[in-house]
C-alpha cells in the first residue's frame, strides 16, 4: 500500500473530517456570535463524497479518523453516516469530537456504527460558568452524556479542557480529581489564537507546565508509559487514579514534528495545518466527477503542502482566516 508521507518524512495517517460548520453552543474560542458566516447548506459535502474521499486516502495508508465538526451529532444522518465508514476496509479506528449535548440519546447507536472513542469537549463543571463560557444551559445535559457513554462501554472516554487564565483555570484541580473515581481522559488544552478571537493574548494564555504545576500541588503526577508518540497529548496519572490526566501543548511544547494528519473541512477543503490557510479545494473534483487518480493527486498535494510547523508566537504568525467551527477541531 502506497502512504502519504510529506516533506518532512511524515507519515499521513490520520484524517479529520469536519461533517457540519453548525453547533448549538456559541463557545468564544470556536465559534463567537459576532461577524459570524455559516457555510450555506449547498456548499456542505454530502456524505457520499465524504465517503469517496475517505475510500481513497485509505489506500494511500489513512487509518485513522475522526469526526469533527461544529458539532457533528446535530447533522441529520451522522449515525447511518458512521456506519458507513466504519464499513470501509482498512479503517483502523473512528472517534468523534462532541460537546456531549445529545450523547444521552446517542452513545449507544453511536457505539453500534462503529465509533470507537469520543472526545467530549467541556471548560467548566459550574453550571454559571459553563452558560457564560458556551451561551448554553446545558451542563447538566453533557454531564448526563458522559454517563451513558461509560454506561454503554465507551473506552476510552477523553474530556478536553481549554485551560484560560483567569477565565477557568481554578478548575484544574476539579477535572483532575475526576480521574481518581472515573477511568477518564482528561486532557488539559492550551489556549490557542484562532480565527475571530481578539481575546487571545499573552496574559490569557497558560501554559502546560503551569497548569501541571498546579494540579501537583495537590498530588504528584506520574508519567503514563507507553505512550504514542504521535499524539499530542503526554499523558500522566495521579498515584491513586484510575483515570489519565494529558496535556496538549501546542504552543508551549508543540508537537508539529510528529503530526499525522490532514482535515477535511465541512465545505470540502482540504487543510493540512490547522493554523494555516493553505486548502485545497476537492470539492469542486467531487462534483465534476474528476477521476479517482485527480482526487489521489490532490491529496498527495495537500501532503507536500504541510508546514514544518506552525509559527505560534513568532512575529511571522499569523492566525487563519477561519473560525475554529469551520475548520474543525
């Protein structure tokens, strides 16, 4: 089988895919309510050429996928979708990204299509909080979500944490004593300059080591072993916990030499860095009924596209043009 591998002797194996740019929560960071422009419902990819792409990045060594969005699970059809592609050989595994809404009502149909792990996203365990920090009252709800993704036997179960000085950060401690009764994930996010967020500055921004710092000045901290090295979370564990406590630190210590992936945004982009707006427009070979060889070529581009790294905090940086809930997370 032939791999995509880039400039840099990366293997590509990993590829996201945004299915919607819609959600049902206003998160500052992803997706703010000012100057904010949906992708009509025309221009979103049907699922079926999702599909056509995904068949053939599999044969060039895509393993992995996962479903971003928005939020996924308020597209219509998402689990006949998952279904779907779970039934394409040579996918090792499929995991989704939620903000836990509705996984009350779909962790096990979910389970059933083929989903193998869910990230869910939650900032706060505060009830007021969580409503400033989303533009939802709906805590409650994803706590209830979470539930029943254990209850129903989703392993693993990731919590992602977008730590924000001032903002959330004297939560630390909260998230990472949930690992000592839960067999959780916790995954402690720095705060990202992204498109449309003026709010992003030095003194929002904490970085792993302190947030480490803090949760070890309640229990010491134990390295996970045998980690995978291609993802960017370096897991650790509370003596006593069941669950794993990770750090993702894409400014301080970022982790673009060991980058796997692509993205596939939801109007059929696609992206080979998140903090880039190098696309590649597939879309348009999609709906021409370009040849499967066109679509390989551009993939393969798409591949030699890819940056070294990302120049975060650089005076050369500068943050895409598109919000998070376009991109995918």
């Amino acid at each position: 089988m032939d791999s995509l591998i880039d400039n840099y002797n990366r293997e590509l194996n990993y590829l996201r895919i945004s299915i919607t740019d819609k959600c049902n929560l206003r998160c500052f960071y992803c997706m703010p309510n000012k100057n904010l422009r949906l992708i009509p419902h025309d221009e979103i990819l049907r699922y079926e050429e999702i599909l056509r792409v995904v068949r053939l990045a599999v044969n060039y060594g895509m393993k992995k996928i996962r479903i971003t969005g928005g939020e996924p699970l308020i597209r219509k059809g998402v689990v006949e979708f998952i279904r779907s592609l779970s039934g394409i050989s040579g996918i090792e595994d499929i995991s989704l990204t939620t903000n836990g809404i509705l996984l009350k009502e779909l962790a096990s149909d979910l389970l059933g299509a083929g989903i193998k792990s869910i990230n869910i996203s939650l900032d706060s365990l505060n009830p007021q909080r969580y409503k400033r920090l989303t533009g939802g009252d709906y805590l409650a709800q994803v706590l209830e979500g979470i539930k029943e993704t254990e209850r129903v036997g989703f392993d693993p179960i990731k919590i992602n944490t977008v730590v924000i000085k001032g903002v959330n950060d004297d939560e630390v401690v909260d998230f990472a004593k949930i690992t000592l009764d839960k067999p959780y994930k916790i995954r402690f996010i720095e705060f990202m300059p992204t498109a449309m967020i003026d709010s992003w500055s030095e003194d929002r921004f904490l970085p792993s080591d302190s947030i480490r710092e803090q949760i070890e000045r309640f229990e010491k901290l134990y390295p996970v072993t045998d980690q995978d090295k291609s993802r960017p979370s370096r897991g650790f564990r509370l003596k006593n916990g069941i669950g794993d406590i990770g750090f993702i630190s894409p400014i301080s210590h970022h982790f673009c030499s060991s980058c796997n992936r692509l993205r596939l945004t939801a109007d059929g982009k696609l992206r080979p860095c998140l903090f880039s707006d190098d696309e590649i427009d597939i879309k348009r070979l999609l709906r021409n009924n370009a040849a499967d060889d066109e679509i390989i070529g551009q993939l393969k581009l798409s591949a030699q596209q890819k940056s070294r790294g990302h120049m975060i905090r650089e005076d050369i940086f500068q943050k895409c043009n598109r919000p998070m809930s376009a991109i995918g997370g």
